[in-house]
C-alpha cells in the first residue's frame, strides 16, 4: 500500500503552533498549507520507524456479501458519520435504523426512522431494545444484522481545572465526556447483543478515531483533549477486546472498528461539544487562550476536512467483506485528501509519541 509522506515538519514546527483537534485527528490550520505537498511515504529515510496506514475506502472494491434487506441499527444517525454511514447502507439496500437524543428536533430529518436513544443515559440505552423489537422494521426481519456503534461528541477543556471552573462541574462534564464515548456504547453493545443472530451473517461495528492512537503529548494543545483521546482509546481495546472473546467463543459475530481522520461534522460547533471549563454563548472561554485556539482551530479545521461520505462507504466495503479487517483508518494518501483528513499530522504526531514510549519501535 502507498505510504503517506511526512511533509518535512520537525517537532519545533509542530510545538511552535497553536493546535486544534478534529473529529478524528488533531491540527493546526496554519500547518494545512505545509500539509499540502503529494504524500507517497511516512517517517524517514535514515531506518527510523515508518507507518502504514490501512486506509479506507478502498479505490478497488468487489463485494462478497449483499446487505439488500439487512437490518441495521446506527447510533448518532441524525448528521455527521452516522448520518454518512446510513446512507451509504441504504443506498445498498439495507434497512436503517438510526438514532439520535432529540429525533423530533433534527433539521432536514433523513430518510430513514429515528429512534430517541442517549448513550451516556443508561436508562435510555436499557430501554432501547425494546423500541428497536417494536419496530415494524424488525418485527419483519426478526433480528439485527448489524450494530453501528457511531454516536460521539467532542469534549474540550483543560485537564487540570483552573479557576473559575467549579470542581464538580468539572468532574461531572468528564464524567458525561466518558459516557457518551466509551461506556455508553459498551452498554449499548451488550443491550442489543440479544437481538443480534446466534448464527450466520452479524456484524457490531465502531466509530473510533485516528486520536485513539495519540495520547496528545506530542501535540501543543493536545492535553485539552484528554477526555476525547483516553476515552476513544479506551472504547478501541473494548472492541477489539470484544473481538477477542467472540473469536474465541466461535461466535457469529464479527467486529471492525472504523478510524477516521479529520472529518467534516458539526462535532466542533457550539453547542455540540461537552465543554468541562466555563464558557460563553459562543463557546469561548474569557480566561483562557489556549482552550481558545485549540477549539478555533478544530473548527476550522472540519469545516475543510474530508466528506463524512467516506465513512459511510468505508463501513459498506467492510459490511460487505467476508472477512474484514479489524482496525483501519478512513483517509487517503492522495491529495487534496491527505491535506483534509491532516494525515501527516497525525502520523507524525505518532513517530513523535513514539519517543517517549516505553516500548518504542526501531
């Protein structure tokens, strides 16, 4: 597979910009322009440690499998990945069922049916099953086929409460950050697996993100993210934890986790985000600038990345193949994809984190 090119910018580059995340990776708008150059490899020449992204979707694709009449349930379908992700399944025939937490206020409603399901609200997950079996859809399909585990809000703020940031609105606003991205969907996961098949084709899949692999140490900024980074780390090793044990139990189900780099959403636009720090009506913080870069900088950001419709088309190839890979990245190493999805910061971003490794690679 072609490599992605490192753009020639040393770590003093890197530390010397304001920083901003994106849904999926990290950048700084004033590194989109050195970002721009043909890519064609990642790390160096001198034998230092060189990635090789597994990037999707692929150019070149001949399916195994039709997904014509096969259920789907797709977390967070009302805009964004989940919106890109249903309708690419649609489009292949799939019945869709998304979800969103307030499906009666989604401007430009999709297509398909909207489910009220809040992942960070163990409540509103337990009773989910039961709306979901209520559905004529399933009522006529008599199972799922596929679980979409997509929903997500970015979470911004600094890892160490200043003033004036109330401790326990801090604590609670991590607490939710938490929730809506790693242990609602292990709730959610475990609270559909009883209408997934016992045999033949079934499939749980995962929005992740290309930050799950960042601590954000490496980046100038990037600890303002640490909420986002840990939790979507921590939702990656229980997929493919998960992977493990349904692999070593013989079950049916296979799992693919998804991890997209920079993306254009609304994740970043207020009020969208989980805030864990005081802000006003624009999201803005009155006391510190740095908080203020790094969510500027994210939004602009998305608002140049890469269409969500490559997630959605990514999720088809992999819910069509027989035996899908378990991790990969939605990016490209072609221009002027490279430079949207930011994939040179985030993989130099990972040689830099290598350094400092306890485990570095050679």
């Amino acid at each position: 597979m072609t490599k992605v090119a490192k753009q020639g910018l040393s770590r003093r580059h890197l530390f010397g910009t304001p920083l901003a995340f994106a849904a999926g990776s990290v950048a700084a708008p004033a590194l989109l322009s050195a970002l721009a150059g043909e890519a064609n490899a990642t790390g160096d020449c001198d034998g230092h440690p060189k990635l090789d992204p597994k990037y999707y979707p692929l150019r070149y694709f001949q399916p195994d499998i039709s997904l014509r009449n096969k259920l789907v349930v797709v977390t967070g379908a009302s805009r964004g990945n989940g919106r890109g992700i249903a309708e690419a399944l649609a489009t292949l025939g799939a019945k869709v069922i998304g979800t969103s937490r307030n499906p009666a206020t989604v401007p430009n409603p999709p297509s398909f049916p909207l489910l009220k399901l809040d992942i960070a609200d163990p409540a509103s997950v337990l009773a989910f099953p039961a709306q979901v079996a209520a559905h004529p859809a399933f009522r006529q399909r008599g199972k799922v086929d596929i679980l979409c585990n997509n929903a997500g809000r970015m979470v911004f703020g600094s890892i160490v409460p200043m003033p004036p940031t109330d401790p326990s609105f801090y604590f609670a606003q991590r607490d939710l950050g938490v929730r809506t991205l790693f242990s609602g969907h292990v709730v959610v996961t475990n609270a559909m697996l009883p209408l997934l098949p016992t045999s033949g084709y079934a499939r749980i899949m995962f929005t992740i993100s290309s930050i799950s692999y960042l601590t954000g140490y490496a980046q100038q900024g990037g600890s303002y993210m640490d909420v986002y980074n840990s939790s979507k780390a921590a939702l990656r090793s229980y997929a493919n934890c998960l992977a493990a044990a349904l692999r070593d139990g013989q079950s049916n189900i296979r799992i693919s986790c998804v991890h997209p780099y920079a993306m254009n959403t609304k994740l970043g636009v207020h009020p969208n985000p989980i805030y864990t720090q005081p802000v006003d009506t624009t999201g803005a913080s009155a006391t510190d600038p740095i908080f203020n870069a790094v969510v500027a900088g994210g939004r602009q950001l998305l608002a140049n990345a890469l269409p969500p419709s490559m997630v959605g088309e990514a999720f088809a190839q992999l819910l069509q193949t027989e035996d899908p890979e378990l991790n990969v990245v939605v990016g490209s190493p072609r221009e002027p994809l490279a430079t949207q999805g930011a994939n040179s910061f985030v993989e130099d971003g990972l040689l830099a984190e290598n350094k400092v490794s306890a485990l570095p690679l050679r």
